[in-house]
C-alpha cells in the first residue's frame, strides 16, 4: 500500500510503499501525533523511514490493493 507523508513546512512529502496493513499504520500514526514520538514505518525495501511526530502534517494511507501484473482488460 502506498503511504504519504506531508511535513510541516517541508513543500515536498514523503511517499513509500508499505507491506503493513492500514489499520496498523494508522494506530502508529496516532500514537506519534498524540504522545509526540517518531513515527517509525518500514517501507518494501526494507528500509526504515523515521519522522518526528511533532512535525507530521499529515498522513495518507492508500487502499490495501493487490498488484495487478501484465496486461489486462479494463
């Protein structure tokens, strides 16, 4: 699923793509936003992207959707 992430007073935002659920993101999400730590999420690749939680402004946790691969009619 792709994950965006708006900084405060940063023009560009972060996007990633992630194998986490989106209600498992968005329960870390909350926790950083209301108890001020960083907001630690792991992309496919592995890596692990940290922002402080009092920096976030805002998150956008897209739909859970599995790959299409190859051509196929619409």
């Amino acid at each position: 699923m792709e994950i965006k992430i708006g900084i405060q007073n940063i023009g560009r935002e972060i996007v990633l793509e992630s194998a986490q659920d989106a209600d498992a993101v968005a329960t870390v999400v909350q926790e950083a936003i209301t108890k001020g730590t960083d907001l630690r999420l792991k992309d496919d690749k592995g890596r692990i992207i940290i922002v402080p939680g009092n920096a976030l402004g805002y998150v956008e946790i897209g739909a859970e959707e599995a790959r299409k691969v190859g051509f196929g009619q619409f």
